[in-house]
C-alpha cells in the first residue's frame, strides 16, 4: 500500500499469526481467530460481572440480567413456553454477533501497526452461523413433527390447486434462509467498514490535494463521522436480526404454522 | 475481495476456531453461566411474589382482625346498653315500691290520725251535750224561772243535735273528698 492510494479491501484480510496444523488441515491462528477470542473474553468478563447472584444486584448484575432478559423475553415471545431450551444458543448467537460486530468498529487504527478485524465480515464465519442455525432448525423440525414437518412448505388454508405452486415456493423462501442469515450480516458489517475506509481515504487524499482537497476532505469527515454512528447501529440491529430470524425460524420448526 | 480469494487457505483455520469459540460460547457461557443468571432472576421474582403474597395474607388477617374487634365493641356496647337500661328500670322500680311503701304508711298514718280526730270529735260533742244541756237548763230557769229535769234537758239537746248533725256531716265529707282529689306527690311531700 503506497500513501495516498488506500485498498479498502485489505482490511479484511486474515493474516497467520501462529502456523497451527492438524492433519492435512492448515488451523493456523490467525487475526479472525484472535478477534474471535477477544470476544469470547469479553462476553465471558462481562457475563461472569453478572454472577454475584444477589437478590438486589449491582449495576453489572442488572446489565447482563438485561442482556439476558432481552433474550429471554424475544424467545418467549416468538416461540412460547417450549422456547425455553433454545435460550442458550440464540444468547450464545446474539452475544457473539454483537460483540464481534462492535470489535469491529474499535478506533484501534490510530495506533501504528494495529487496526481492528472484523470476523463477522467473512461469511466463512457468518456462513457457517447461519448454516449451524438453519441445521438446528431442520433438526428440531424433524425431531418434533417427522416428516410432517415438510408440511411447512404448504401453508394452512392453501387451495388444493395452489399446492403445486406455493410448495416449490415456499420450498425456495425456506432454502434461501441460512444466505439471508449469512449474507445479510456480512453483507451489511462488509458495506459498512468499506464506505468508512473510502471516505478515510478521501481524506488522507485530499489532503494532497490543495484547499479544494481540503474541502473535500472536511466532507468526509462529517460524513465520516455519521457513518460510525449509522455503523453502530448496524451492529446492534445486525445481531438483534440475526438472532430474531433464527428464533423465528425456529418458531416455524416447533409451532410448525 | 479477501473473502473469495482466501476463502480456500483460510477456511479450515475460520471453521476451526469459529467451532472452538462458539462451542465455547455455547457450552461455557450459554449452557454454564446463562442458566445461573436467570435463575436468580426467577429466584428474584418468585420472592417478590412470595413477600407480596405474604403481605396480601398479613393484611387479610389483620382486616379479619378489625372486623373481630369491631364485633366484639359491638357487642360490648350492646351489652353496656341492655345493662344500663336494666340498672334505670330497676333503680325505678325501686323508687316506685319505696314510694308505694311510704304512701302505705302515710295512708296508715292519715288514717290513724282522722281516727283520733274522730274520737276527738266525738269527746267533744259528748261533753258538748252535757255542757249544752247545763247551760239549757241554766237558760230555762232563768228565763221562766222553771226548774227542768237535768235528763229532759239533755234529751231535748241531743235531739236537737241529731237533727243538725246531717248538715254537719256532709261539710266533713265535702273536705275529705278535695284532699283526696289532690295528686299523689303533693300528699307526700
């Protein structure tokens, strides 16, 4: 990378950081799996601030108890009282995405040398989630109804004539989950992050550029500035999405309609 | 895009620790810590409920209470009533009957002394015939000179006497009668 010419994609790069095989299978540690760590240190800090376990709690106690009522109460919503064994793993979801997702955004570029990696922009790792969630789905579906759960695919109420025709469908709408999953998530943290090194470098180039330049690059600055907010929000929005659709795919699976 | 061109070399690597962190996000945090969470909620709320369902029960009782108590004030006050108006009738009828006995023995009083009056009455009139007939015959000689039987003379008084005694004894009557008339109270005061 030359100065004033800025790849917006490198970014998202994973970098070796310890050679690691097993077998032919090159694991080595990377970037992606360092972040991946922070967040599960993280999430692991922030959960074990809320076991205290007293009757009236501290203020972390009442941020992860908030955490996990959110969780809780979307569950409940969505899925009924049967819910309640799904909540682990849509907490385990939401927690990871989230934190990952605001990892992300961490200002750590100002330090030389550092820069903060988003593994949630690789839909290596947002794919595989969304196919774990979609897998769990299929499963629960077939462990609760058999194979009456592929009467999923024709709606309650469907004309006899219309089955042939809405079946494919919602055949279709139900296999396209897991890329909506994966795909929505990267998709939105890639967008993000790409929009925010763009205008960074419009700034660093405008910099060069005379008062015209400088102009230009103040603009992006502003705008710079909203994106990061936009950005937060995406993050929050993204995992509370990506949770919630698995809830309510799950939902499909153990209400079945 | 780094994704498509790396996604071959690093995918083994990002399936890999992608497993060993969920799982351990899963297993760990999820299944382990998650769980201890909301049971202290739930222990939480179920005391919550419990104390305000002992607060519920303690002002049950302590309305049924009220109500007791204010049963037996009732009561109580009922019975201060009737006992009170028993101790008036009673008082009353004590008064009534030390009446009655004090009217018993001013009646007998009354009576003994019109008897006494009545002998009185009766002495007197004697002796007043015998005086009268002494002063008739004193009277017949004096005037005519005729010396008149001292029995003829008290003869002719007390037949002059009983004729005038009816008149007499209706005034007495009259007297007794407007005592009679007066109202109870004024005879014993």
């Amino acid at each position: 990378m030359t100065a004033g010419k800025v790849d917006p994609m490198k970014q998202f790069t994973i970098e070796p950081i310890a050679p690691l095989h097993i077998g032919s299978y090159d694991v080595s540690f990377t970037n992606s799996s360092l972040w991946m760590l922070i967040a599960l240190a993280l999430i692991f800090g922030f959960m074990a601030l809320g076991l205290k376990r007293e009757l009236v709690p501290g203020r972390w106690q009442v941020a992860v108890e908030g955490l996990t009522g959110f969780i809780d109460n979307m569950v409940k919503v969505n899925i009924g009282p049967e819910g309640e064994k799904f909540i682990p793993f849509i907490f385990s979801l939401f927690a990871f995405i989230l934190v990952s997702n605001l990892l992300g955004l961490l200002p750590l570029g100002i330090i030389p040398g550092m820069h903060a990696f988003t593994t949630t922009s690789q839909f290596s790792l947002t794919g595989v989630l969304a196919v774990t969630s979609f897998s769990i789905v299929i499963l629960v579906g077939l462990w609760r109804h058999g194979l009456r759960f592929f009467s999923l695919f024709v709606p309650h109420g469907t004309p006899l004539p219309m089955i042939p025709l809405i079946a494919p469908i919602e055949f279709i709408s139900f296999m396209v989950r897991p890329f909506s999953l994966g795909l929505r998530l990267f998709v939105a943290m890639i967008a993000g992050h790409i929009l925010m090194e763009v205008f960074g470098s419009f700034i660093v180039s405008g910099g060069h550029a005379g008062p015209m330049g400088w102009g230009i690059g103040a603009l992006s600055f502003l705008f710079i500035v909203f994106v990061v907010g936009l950005e937060l929000l995406m993050a929050v929005i993204q995992a509370y999405v990506f949770a919630l659709l698995t809830t309510l795919y799950l939902s499909d699976a153990v209400n079945l309609h | 895009m780094p994704q498509i061109s790396q996604l071959s070399a690093v995918f083994a690597s990002q399936l890999f620790w992608l497993a060993l962190v969920f799982g351990l996000i899963f297993f760990g945090i999820g299944r382990g810590m998650l769980p201890k969470v909301r049971s202290t909620i739930g222990a939480r709320e179920s005391k919550i409920a419990d104390d305000l369902e002992k607060a519920r029960a303690a002002r049950a009782k302590a309305d049924e209470t009220e109500a007791a108590w204010r049963a037996r004030m009732d009561e109580a006050r009922v019975e201060a009533a009737r006992i009170a108006h028993e101790a008036k009738q009673e008082s009353a009828r004590n008064t009534e009957r030390r009446v009655n006995e004090a009217l018993v023995k001013i009646d007998a009083k009354v009576e003994s002394a019109r008897v006494r009056i009545w002998t009185s009455v009766q002495a007197a009139r004697a002796e007043m015939e015998v005086v009268a007939a002494e002063a008739a015959q004193q009277m017949v000689e004096q005037l005519t000179g005729m010396k008149i039987d001292k029995n003829d003379a008290a003869n002719a008084v007390t037949a002059e006497l009983r004729a005038l005694a009816p008149a007499m004894r209706r005034e007495h009557r009259a007297e007794d009668a407007a005592r009679a008339k007066q109202p109870l109270a004024s005879t014993v005061r």
